[in-house]
C-alpha cells in the first residue's frame, strides 16, 4: 500500500496540495483503512503528505522559500558526498552503476514514462551518495529528496527538460571517470540549478492562480 501510494505521488497522479480521500483511496487501492492510514502516516513522517485537522490529508505543497532551502542543503550535502565517493572509490563498480542508470533514464524519457524516469534518476544520483559509505548522510539525502518527489515529475514533463536531465548525466560520469572531484560538483550544482530554475516557475504560477 505504501509503495503504490508513493509511486502515485511521484506519477503526477495526485498533485501537489490534492486531496487524499481515505475512501476513496481504499477503493482505488482495495484495501482498508488501517494499511492506508499507516501509509499516510509515513509519507507524512518523509514529508510527502500533510495532514490538517477536520481537512484530513493532501499531497505536501512547498513554497519557493522550502524549495530553495531543500536544494540548498542538498548541494552542501551531496557535494560532501561526491568528494568522500571520489577518493574511497578505486573501482570500476560506481561508474557501471552510473551509465546503467543513466541508460534507463533515456530508455524511459524516450518511452514518456516519467514515473520510471523520476525512478531511474534518483537511482542515478544516489549511486554517487551511496558510493560515500556514509549512511547517516545518505537518509539525510534521502529525506530531502523525498520532500520533493512530486515536484520531479513536474520537471520531467517538459522534453527539453528531459533532455537536458540526459546531457548534463553524461557530462558528470564523464567527470566521474576522470576522477575530478571539483568539476563533478560543479556540474551536479548546476543540474539542481536547472530544476530550481523550472520549478521556480511552476511555484509561482501555482501562487498566482491560488491568489
């Protein structure tokens, strides 16, 4: 139940500040209400779902001001990540593990499967986190992430979105195989600074319509 219900965020299927009727949910997902409310008490633990009293639950809306924020820790955090994951690794293992995401990423953008897509890009990025050996920074990562999720699928509905997500990947394995630490971040700070760019759009669009 919990995973349906996250990938239902993370599709787009429920927007950002949509409702989340428990019946109706029950009845979409055929369950009861007990695994649905433990699900909802989880997303709302990771940030995706907020609950209001006598309004009840609705997929987590950010405003510009927590959208910058998350992106900025996440630049602080992932670069510590990515200088940790270029000295510890001697491998081979990450970059393969870099270029089969980055491959599953153009198989499903060129399929217009976004949700797949958001899937594979995480997985794509988190190889680097992972890579650190660092697992308290990595749920930290990770809880940053998911604050975000619906807001991805957002950003991937655009094709040159899409297509620029494809080029900047293949720039930073790229400077992963070269093992240069400074410019691989350098890239990764522009790559969040292209969403932020598209989601600050999107944000401020969405705070004119409510307004």
């Amino acid at each position: 139940m919990l995973a349906e219900l996250r990938r239902a965020i993370i599709a787009g299927e429920f927007l950002p500040g949509q409702p989340l009727r428990q019946d109706a949910l029950a009845e979409r997902f055929g369950v009861s209400r007990v695994p649905l409310r433990e699900a909802l008490k989880t997303l709302e633990s990771e940030g995706q779902v907020l609950y209001e009293p006598h309004r009840g639950h609705r997929v987590a809306t950010l405003s510009l001001t927590d959208l910058l924020e998350v992106y900025r820790i996440r630049q602080l955090l992932e670069g510590e990540a990515t200088r940790v994951a270029l000295v510890r690794d001697l491998s081979s293992t990450v970059l393969n593990d870099l270029k089969a995401a980055a491959r599953d990423v153009e198989t499903a953008s060129a399929e217009g499967d976004l949700l797949k897509m958001t899937e594979a890009n995480r997985r794509f990025h988190f190889v680097l986190v992972e890579a650190a050996g660092m697992p308290r920074l990595e749920r930290i990562i990770k809880i940053l992430w998911d604050a975000t999720d619906a807001y991805r699928f957002v950003y991937y509905g655009s094709a040159s979105n899409r297509s620029r997500v494809e080029h900047e990947h293949a720039l930073m394995i790229d400077a992963f195989a070269e093992r240069d630490a400074e410019k691989l971040i350098l890239l990764l700070d522009e790559h969040r600074e292209h969403a932020v760019q598209a989601l600050r759009t999107f944000l401020e669009a969405e705070s004119v319509r409510e307004g």
